[in-house]
C-alpha cells in the first residue's frame, strides 16, 4: 500500500511538474495578448467584425517582440546583459540554474558542467540517466528521470562499472525519456559501440 501510495505521489509530482511550465507559458501569452488589444484596436476596426482582428494582430505583435528579443539576445551586448539576469536569478532561484543548463543543451549549446547521457545499472537493469558529476573517488553521481519528463526523478551515487557513459547529444537522450522509452534502441547501440573488441565495455567518463 505504501508503495502504492508514493507511485501516485511520484505520478502527480511528475504530472504537475510537466504541465505547470506550459500552462504558465500560455498563460503569459494570453496576458500579453490581453494587454495589446487596446493597441491594436484602431486596426482592428478597419476590418470585419466576423474576423477576430485584435487577437490576431496581438498575438502577432507578441511573436515579433519575442523575435525581436531573440536577436537581441544573439549580439554581444545582449549575451552580456542576458548572463548578468540569469546570474542574478541564479543566485535567487538555484533550480533557476538547472532549467538553463537544460534549455542551452537542448538548444545544442555546450556547457561546461552539462548532464552527460548514460545508462546506468539499477536492480539488474538498464535505466536512462544522465551523469550529473563524477566524484574524486571515482563514483558517478546519476540523475534517472521520471518519464516522461526531466522535471522529476531520482539521484544515485553509483560506482563506474555501474554507469556507462553514451556518446550520443543530450537532446537524443531526452526524446527517449520524453516517449516512454520508445527509440531505446539508440542508447542501447550507443553503449554496445563504446564497446572493445574483447566485449569489455570502456567505463570512462568522456
């Protein structure tokens, strides 16, 4: 009954963890939107009423802003003025950090500490993971998320011939996580890849 009860917790954390960021995005859209309908109102009056033109013209405006920010955050002074704010936030907020190494690694940038993918052998399995960092006594501390999402899961401290490090972008790994597992296959040849000509797989932290 007890781990019945901490399966439906996990569930719901999980759920809510996946749903709560979309939900706010639209939310903050919406609002947006809301805020520019006076704007755009003269505009929209020039048109049909049958046509929805002050949600249309408010949803566009947003997307240009967001576009607009976007180049910005591409010019050397942006990147400045964007590490100075995430710094900030980081400081403030330290889950804030772990957010922005994901969304960088799944945007294809490179991180310094980024999460490696792997797989990692737990009660006579293989689980997907993501080595998080490798401790001086040559141990591997692990993230193995909840599927489906990255939101939650579980940490484990696990010695080197219990992880197997995978050669492979982090976005790759995240897809499998984020399909119930399906497409496996890739960290499975991943992993068998990393393997010697003797059969003995390498366990060295790339």
């Amino acid at each position: 009954m007890k781990r019945f009860v901490e399966s439906i917790v996990q569930a719901l954390v999980a759920g809510v963890l996946f749903v709560a960021p979309i939900y706010l995005a639209i939310l903050l859209l919406l609002k947006a939107m809301k805020s520019l309908e006076k704007v755009v109102r003269p505009l929209a009056r020039l048109l049909p009423e049958s046509f929805p033109a002050e949600s249309v013209f408010s949803f566009l405006i947003v997307l240009m802003l967001c576009l607009l920010v976007g180049i910005l955050l591409r010019t050397p002074l942006g990147q400045a003025a964007r590490t100075r704010i995430e710094n900030s936030l980081a400081h403030r907020i330290p889950i804030y950090e772990v957010f922005r190494s994901m969304t960088r690694q799944l945007a294809g940038e490179r991180q310094e500490n980024s999460w490696k993918p792997a797989l990692a052998e737990i009660e006579n399995a293989f689980v997907p993971a993501f080595i998080v960092e490798e401790l001086d006594d040559g141990q591997f501390t692990v993230f193995v998320p909840s599927v489906p999402t990255l939101l939650a899961g579980a940490v484990y401290v696990l010695s080197a011939d219990r992880v197997h490090p995978l050669d492979i972008s982090f976005t790759q790994a995240v897809k499998v996580v984020m399909r119930w597992g399906s497409g496996s296959k890739v960290l499975v040849n991943a992993m068998q890849n990393r393997q010697t000509p003797s059969g003995v797989t390498r366990d060295v932290y790339p």
